[in-house]
C-alpha cells in the first residue's frame, strides 16, 4: 500500500513540475499551492504514522531471586524480598531509560535480535545468580525471553549490553 502511495505521489509531482517556472513567472504560485492542486485532500482526518513494524520496544528487568526457604528467621521477620530494576529499550533511533541504549541496540542487531548468545568469557564459579526477563518487540518480532544466570558476569558476557544497566 505504501509502495502504490510513493508511486502516486511522485508521478503526480513529475505531471505538475513542467507548471512550476510557468507558474513561478506568472507571480505567485509556490511549490505547496501546486502539490495541493495536484494531490486530491485526505478523506478524513491525518493521523500521526504508528511505529513501523521494524520498531524495537522492549521492557528489561534485572533482578536477583528471592529466598526459596519457607523457614523464618528467629527473629520472626520475613526477608525482603529482592530489588528489581526495569528500563524500557527503543531502537532506531536508540530511546527508552535504558542507560547504554545505542549499546544494547547495536548489541541486539549484531545478535539477529538473540538477547542470549554464545561466549567465550571465563567467569567466576561463585553462584550469585541474577533474573533477567526482556519483553517486546523486536524488528517486528515478539520477543519473550527469561533466565536465570548464575552470576553477574555470566550475564554479561552472555547478553552483552542488552541487561547493563
């Protein structure tokens, strides 16, 4: 539909510019007095244009798991349950909260839109583990991703910039 649309609009500017210097002599017609001669009106009324589908939104959250004990402690006090972090991540142009967004967009392209990928890294073997979920849209595509990595430099390497915040 667009492609018909781009089509109808410059043959409608290629028919009307040989009117242009004739016009432009006659003293007083300007380039947008000529489009709207030319191009029929809207049928109702103009509405912004929505994202594309190639938009990137995403929702990021980063937190660390709650105690998977049922026990109280002797004082009575249940713990806390963990801090959790959300930032929202567009792309093209890279938006959102997200601290590194021009990051995590180019790391998410390098990537085929694959939070999670292959590394080579070396990390610690010190379970401290973190809870990732990424909600969205990416390119076009759903993503819906959660894992649970086993520290924060296994999710690192393993997401890249995508989780860095």
């Amino acid at each position: 539909m667009k492609t018909r649309t781009l089509t109808a609009l410059a043959a409608a500017l290629l028919l009307a510019a040989p009117a242009l210097p004739a016009a432009a002599d006659a003293g007083g017609t300007d380039l947008p007095d000529v489009i709207a001669a030319v191009l029929p009106a809207p049928a109702g009324p103009v509405l912004p244009v929505p994202d594309g589908p190639a938009a990137t939104r995403l929702t990021l959250t980063v937190a660390a798991p709650g105690p998977r004990t049922t026990a109280l402690p002797a004082d009575g006090l249940a713990p806390a349950a963990p801090a959790g972090r959300t930032v929202s991540l567009r792309c093209d142009p890279p938006a959102g909260d997200h601290p590194r967004a021009a990051d995590a967009c180019a790391d998410l392209d390098a990537s085929g839109g694959r939070v999670d990928r292959e590394s080579t890294a070396a990390c610690v073997l010190l379970y401290d583990p973190v809870e990732v979920r990424a909600e969205g849209v990416w390119r076009g595509r759903p993503v819906s991703f959660s894992r649970t990595y086993g520290n924060g430099c296994e999710l690192a390497a393993r997401t890249g910039a995508v989780f860095a915040f």
